[in-house]
C-alpha cells in the first residue's frame, strides 16, 4: 500500500461508519416507546371567587356538621373571596384585595362547591390565612394551618383521590386571634394529556 493511500484510508473509514448509520436509523422503529404524556395544570376554583356561602361566629361557637355535603347552608350570605378587614399587617388586607367583611376575633365558616373531573390528578388546595384555618373537602379534614400574620401559600394540601366525588364541597373555619383578618384560596388540579 502506498503512503498516499494511507494517507486517506481514516477518511474512507469515517465514511463507511457514517454510511452505516444512516443505514441503521432509516430501518429503525420511529418510536418504541409508549405514547409520552405531558400534564396541564387547572384551576377549579380561582382565588377571588365568588359564589361562597360563609357565617362569621365567635370563636368558642361549636359548629361541627358546617363541613358536611349534606349541611343546610341555605340561610348564610353569599359573599366573594378574600374574605378580611382592610387594615392590617398583611399586604392583602386593602380594599383592593378583601372583596367580603370579615370581623376581626371571630370566626368564619366558609363553603363551596367545587367540581372536579374524574380524570383529574393532584388535586390541590392552596391560600393564605391569617390567623388559622382548618380545612375541609367532603367533610375530611385535610390541614390545620397556624399562620400567623398571613403567610402567603401557608394553606397547601393535596387531596387524598378517595376523598374526591365529582361534585365536591370545600369547607374551611378561619380563626382569628385579632388586629385583622384574611382567607384566600384556590382549588387546582392536573390533567394529563396526550402528547401531539
């Protein structure tokens, strides 16, 4: 073999192993993995909703059935998301952000339906209080939150699926301990998709 042949014999290797790759790829399967998924993230029920049903007791008052589907909530008021008063610490506490009175060193029981598809995963429960809630979703309770002077997301609890029915009453008891008041919050879950 001649010293010009050598010369060029690393190039026509790089070749040929390029040509039989290409070779391999053409004839291989264009997917042998299941059908990928990808997940979107809903809301249910948005912060500021309206539509809930709410009572403001004092704080000793005993109401133990208030988070039960099956309770008469037909006498309350219907009011609008944040419930608070608009002074305060907190940066939620303005007219801007409490939509509905909630008195300062009471109580607030608060409901409302939330529909949620059969289909849907991670259902999520997340607000702010202040001071402290017990939350509720078809009369289980899921979280007993201490905030303090409302620490944003402090509500943040994902619902256990057997706990889930397709129309489902969200049910929380705020507390307050004084100075101002404030409950937000918001209803997600995740639905999975076929990936295009």
């Amino acid at each position: 073999m001649s010293k010009k042949s050598l010369r060029f014999l690393p190039v026509g290797l790089a070749a040929g192993s390029l040509l039989a790759a290409m070779t391999l790829a053409a004839t291989a399967p264009a997917s042998a993995s299941p059908v990928a998924k990808r997940q979107t993230t809903v809301t249910a029920l948005g912060y500021n909703s309206t539509d809930w049903t709410y009572l403001q007791v004092p704080p000793a008052a005993n109401q133990p059935l208030f988070a039960d589907r099956s309770f008469d909530d037909s006498g309350w008021p219907s009011g609008q998301e944040g419930f608070g008063t608009v002074n305060g610490t907190c940066k939620w506490n303005n007219s801007t952000d409490v939509k509905t009175h909630w008195a300062v060193n009471t109580d607030i029981l608060v409901r409302h339906w939330v529909h949620i598809p059969r289909d849907a995963q991670q259902v999520r429960i997340q607000g702010t209080v202040d001071n402290d809630a017990s939350v509720y979703l078809n009369g289980h309770l899921l979280q007993t939150v201490k905030s303090g002077n409302c620490n944003a997301g402090a509500i943040n609890v994902v619902v256990p699926a057997n706990y889930l029915d397709c129309c489902n009453l969200l049910a929380i008891r705020g507390h307050d301990y004084g100075l101002a008041t404030y409950l937000n919050v918001a209803v997600t879950y995740v639905k999975p998709t076929p990936a295009a």
